[in-house]
C-alpha cells in the first residue's frame, strides 16, 4: 500500500525532530576545523538547480586542499578542463544557489557547504590553484549561507569506504559505457583513451 508525505507535519510524525546539538549546529562562516576538513578533502559534490527547477549535482575533484578558502565566509573551487557541457555553471547562472559536500577518503562524516555563487574567469588567488602549473580555467566562488558537520551514517550503512566490499567490475567499463554516445569509434581506441593511464595525461 503506497502513502505518501505531503505535509511537514507527516513528515515529523515519522522522522521526529532533531535533537538540539543538531538543529542547532548550522553556521554562517566556517570554523577553524571545518577550513582544516577543505585543506585535506580531494573530493566534493556541487549541487545546482536551473530556472526550471531541474537539478544538477557535479563531482569536483583534485589534490587535498582543493577548495580555496577565501576568508571565512567565501570559499572557491577550481573549474579544470572537461567535456565543456559546464551544466553546474549555465545553471549557477540562471539560480545562483548552490549546495556543495566534501568527503575525506575513509571518512564517514562531511562537511557541507550551502551559499550563493559566482563564476570568475580569474582572480588573485587562481596562482595558488594551479596543478602541475596549470591554473583553473575558472573558479565557483560561494558566499557561505550554512556550513556543518554530517554524520557518517550513510558511509556506516553502505561500506563505502570498505575495499573488501568494491567490485568496480560489476557494470561495464567507462570504455564500454562510452560506446553508446560513440558507436562509430572502436573498441579498442575507447579502451586507450579511458585508460587511467591516458586519463591522466590529459587532467589538467
């Protein structure tokens, strides 16, 4: 039998409300724990939404210390070369709102990030983003609005972090998943061009 929440007071009768600590935890700028999480996260999520509603949610993905902290209340990340589709940007252009979470490989907490944003084609703090000397090509600058600490449930639930319980083999290859937006390129020129090893070469 389906039955669906509608309300916020049906919402609340299930899940009950959050304990004080919890509710309370949301802040405006970042604390001197939450800049020292962003110098050592390699990794984050950038959530966005278009003048439509429709979402978007973008991996971003770099050394630890990725994310520039500006100040305490402005963070940004670097944009590096892609596939140029920029679905995260277009979007931040038409809604500026942003939702961002940045993992700790091994970690099961994160830490997220809630603002407003802004796209710069430079600034004075692009030096300090360069990798292997290359700097971004653009940079999400977010105003934070709320920033906390989420616990390590989902993590916990799913073994995430768990190398016994990986098996990357079980879907096809990136290689063989490309085939279908490139039929015309052969087997073996998508396998070379997937290959981490190639991948790699062209990161930056």
């Amino acid at each position: 039998m389906r039955r669906e929440v509608t309300t916020v007071e049906d919402l609340r009768a299930v899940v009950g409300h959050p304990a004080p600590p919890a509710a309370n935890k949301v802040k405006d700028r970042l604390s001197e724990a939450q800049r020292d999480w962003l110098a050592h996260s390699p990794l984050g999520f950038v959530a966005t939404t278009d003048a439509d509603g429709r979402l978007d949610v973008s991996p971003k993905g770099d050394p630890p210390g990725f994310v520039h902290v500006v100040d305490d209340t402005t963070i940004a990340i670097p944009e590096r070369p892609g596939n140029r589709r920029v679905d995260g940007l277009v979007n931040v252009l038409q809604r500026p709102r942003v939702g961002t979470v940045f993992l700790i490989p091994g970690r099961g907490d994160t830490l997220r990030i809630n603002g407003t944003a802004r796209i710069m084609a430079d600034a004075g703090y692009f030096d300090a983003m360069a990798v292997d000397g290359k700097r971004p090509v653009l940079a999400l600058e977010i105003d934070v609005d709320e920033v906390f600490f989420h616990c390590p449930k989902a993590f916990l639930r799913s073994d995430a972090w768990k190398p016994e319980t990986w098996d990357p083999s079980a879907v096809p290859s990136v290689a063989q998943l490309a085939k279908a937006i490139k039929p015309d390129v052969s087997d073996r020129e998508l396998t070379e061009y997937y290959a981490e090893e190639n991948m790699r070469k062209i990161l930056y």
